[in-house]
C-alpha cells in the first residue's frame, strides 16, 4: 500500500483509510471481518466519531482481534465545551478500548459560534491540548464542511490534521489544501465518492489521490468487496488516463443540477434550515442506507425541510443554480 506522511504528525499512512461511518450497519462478527480484511489490504489508518453510532464500539471489538498496534485511530466529537470534550473522549477511548487516541479531531467546525466557543478558556481545545500533554491524544486535527471556516482553522496553526470533502464535484477546497499543505498540516479527504452520488469508486480515489496536497483519502466501508476495491488504488497506484477523465466528467454532468456541494452560500434561510445539513441526511439516508441514523439527525433539528415556506432567499444566492426550494420538497417526501 502507497504511504504518506500525515503532516506534521509524522504518521506514516495508508494513502486509503478505513472510514468508519458505514460499518455502524453490521453486527460484530462482520466488523471483526473488515477490520481483518482492511489491515490485510495494508490500510493503517481508521477514522469513526462518536456521533456514528454503535462505529466505536464496533471497531473497539475489532481491535482487540486485529490488534490496536496495526492501526492509527482518529476519532471526533461535536462536544465544544472544556467539560463536554473530556466526556466524550473518555466514552470513546472506552468503546475503541484503547488507552490513547492518534488522533483527536473537532467534528464538523463549520459556524463562526462554535470556532469562538472551541477556542474560549473553558473551550474544547483547552480540554484536548492538556490530554495530549499527558499522552492520552497525541495529536490533533478538526473537520469541516465550510471552505471559509477551514481557511480560518488553518490560520490557527492548532491542528496538525484537516478533514474535509473532495471530490471531483466538490473541490471547493483546492486552495485551503495547498496551504494546509505549506505549513506541513496532514489533509484526510472524507465523502471521495461524493457520499456515493458517483459510482465510479476507483476512478474517484485515484482522482483524490492525484492532488499533491492530499494525505489519504477515507471512504464509508462495510464489506469486504467494497475493501479489495477501493485499496486496489493504494495497492496499484497509477495515473488517470484520458478517457477515465472523461468519463468521470460524464458521470458528473449526469448528475444534473440536483446536487448540493454544501458551500453553505445559500444562508441564511428565513426560517432556519440548515439547507445543506437537509441534503446531507437525505444522501446518508438514500446512499448510504443509514436509514436510522439520518432520521434521527434530521428528526433532531430544530427546523428541518419541512418547515420550508417557500420564500425563495436561498435560490438565487446558490453558485450552482440549484432548485433548492423543489429539493427541499423531495427531503421531506424521503425523510417522512
């Protein structure tokens, strides 16, 4: 398996990691099965959340099979406070039943609140630069799906890692990769196969994996089809040829106009959508099967797609011309 350093982590890994939203679908016996077959295919890298359901403590069982000295572990929370932070990472370091975590990430840092609150003296950060003076995280890194909010988390100098979506629909972030990659800051790419919107699941990595400044990419896994498949790239590097190319840019156009790249540039909504988040459970909803999960996140929020009235504010802000309000109306059809 090709192998980059992960910033100034000086982690050496697998230009492939294991993304670890999806195996939340499989019982125990399948997890211990994947993680098996990943560390075979020559993956050393796995990323879960503790807003992925049971994907901790899924894996935590497969670690103690496969052994957690094969794998560097990154693992995040939304918790923003000193105390929520603290909380969380012990629940997850109980779950992966491990004494130290590789790699603690802010998960999804996308509103100028959150960044404020993170960063305050009884913030998160706080919390987390502490844990990693006594070895309990070794390193940390953030996420998010706000290109202007990545730039801003990259200026910090805080985060030894960023995560972000990229893809050949989605490379909003080109630039902010590029300087992330200057100041010797890893960059872990997440949604390569744009939540499963592209089926071309080969062609997407290597795509991913041809951008210099990108550390390794972590698609969603839970099968062992989906594993030999997507570590193939590792495992067998090459160029994308001109008609591969051309193909994915064909796929892309047959995407159509219904596709929400998650700029965020459609707030604020009048009423207090989240537009993009609604997309996203939608997509986790239809692609990625998760079912349960997307409908209990959509269910959560305080207003979601069907409290849209219809105002049209969004429609003409979006870059990419999309039929928001019509969008919005297949959301709260599918997410009933």
């Amino acid at each position: 398996m090709e192998k980059r350093i992960l910033g100034r982590t000086g982690y050496e890994v697998s230009v492939i990691g294991f993304g670890g939203i999806p195996i939340q679908n499989v019982d125990e016996k399948t997890a211990i099965s994947l993680v098996e077959e990943a560390h075979k295919q020559g993956i050393n890298f796995i990323d879960t959340a503790r807003g992925y359901n049971e994907s901790e403590k899924l894996l935590g069982k497969a670690l103690e099979v496969v052994g957690r000295d094969k794998f560097y572990i990154a693992t995040k929370s939304m918790q923003r406070t000193y105390e929520g932070v603290l909380e969380e990472l012990k629940t997850s370091m109980e779950n992966l039943k491990v004494d130290y975590i590789d790699l603690f990430q802010f998960h999804n840092v996308s509103k100028e609140p959150e960044f404020e609150t993170i960063f305050s003296e009884n913030g998160a950060l706080k919390a987390i630069k502490e844990m990693k003076e006594k070895g309990i995280v070794r390193e940390i890194g953030v996420t998010s799906h706000s290109v202007d909010m990545l730039d801003k988390l990259i200026d910090t100098d805080e985060f030894a890692t960023i995560q972000f979506p990229y893809n050949a629909v989605e490379d909003q972030a080109t630039k902010a990769f590029a300087k992330a990659k200057k100041k010797n800051i890893g960059v872990i790419t997440m949604k390569p196969l744009a939540g499963g919107a592209i089926p071309l699941g080969e062609i997407c990595l290597r795509y991913n994996l041809e951008n210099e400044n990108v550390t390794l990419a972590i698609p969603g896994m839970d099968s062992i089809e989906q594993i030999i498949e997507n570590t193939s790239v590792g495992n067998n590097p090459r160029k994308l040829t001109d008609e591969e190319k051309a193909k994915l840019q064909d796929t892309i156009k047959d995407l159509g106009t219904n596709f929400c790249r998650r700029c965020g540039y459609c707030a604020p909504c009048s009423v207090g959508i989240d537009i993009p988040a609604n997309f996203l459970m939608e997509g986790y909803y239809s692609r990625y099967d998760l079912k349960d999960w997307a409908m209990t996140r959509y269910n959560s929020m305080e207003k979601n797609a069907k409290d849209c009235i219809q105002c049209g504010d969004c429609e003409p802000r979006c870059p990419y011309d999309l039929p928001i309000i019509k969008m919005l109306e297949h959301v709260a059809e599918t997410l009933v």
